[in-house]
C-alpha cells in the first residue's frame, strides 16, 4: 500500500492571507498566488534585485514564479506541495519586501 505523504506546510485560510498581505502595499491575490509588480528604473536594477532575490529564495529552498520585462520585475508566489498559499510564502514576501526596501 502506498501512502502520500502530507506537504510540509499547510494552506493558510483566506482570513489568514489577508492578514498578512494587510501588513504589505502591492501584494494581491492572483490566481490562489500572492503576486506584486516592482518596478525599477531600469533593467540593471532589476536583474540586480533579482539576482538578491534568488540568493535568499534559494536559502529558503523556496523559488518564486516570476518574469522580467525591462525595469519591471512581476513575482508571483505559492507553495506546490500544499496547492496554495502558505506560511513559506508569507517568509519569502518579507525577504523580498526587505530586500527591495534596501535598494
């Protein structure tokens, strides 16, 4: 018999989500993914933002679907495993947050 194993972290509840997205400005709901566009003054900035971006998300174990377009820099983010938003989303908005907020 073979047994699925349960994901690692849970979905949040709707309430929970918007809680958390209450404390950030551009987070939305896209789609059951959290997603925010950044933009940059040109593309260097943003590649650059991406390039920390991946540093963190890659300590995490935890790497966001996003696309790069010019200065514009469009993130979007859950958790496979769990088929939605979890708490490791909410911990990768805030390194992201962090690091576009130290530029």
């Amino acid at each position: 018999m073979q047994y699925m194993s349960r994901p690692k972290y849970q979905k949040l509840a709707d309430s929970e989500i918007k809680k958390h997205l209450h404390k950030f400005t551009g987070w939305n709901i896209v789609r059951g993914k959290l997603s925010k566009t950044f933009e940059f003054t040109n593309f260097v900035q943003a590649f650059g933002f991406m390039t920390q971006v991946a540093l963190e998300a890659e300590k995490m174990g935890h790497h966001p679907e996003w696309s790069n377009v010019y200065n514009h820099v469009k993130i979007d983010l859950m958790t496979h495993d769990a088929k939605g938003i979890t708490t490791h989303d909410v911990k990768l908005l805030k390194a992201i947050e962090n690091t576009y907020n130290s530029k």
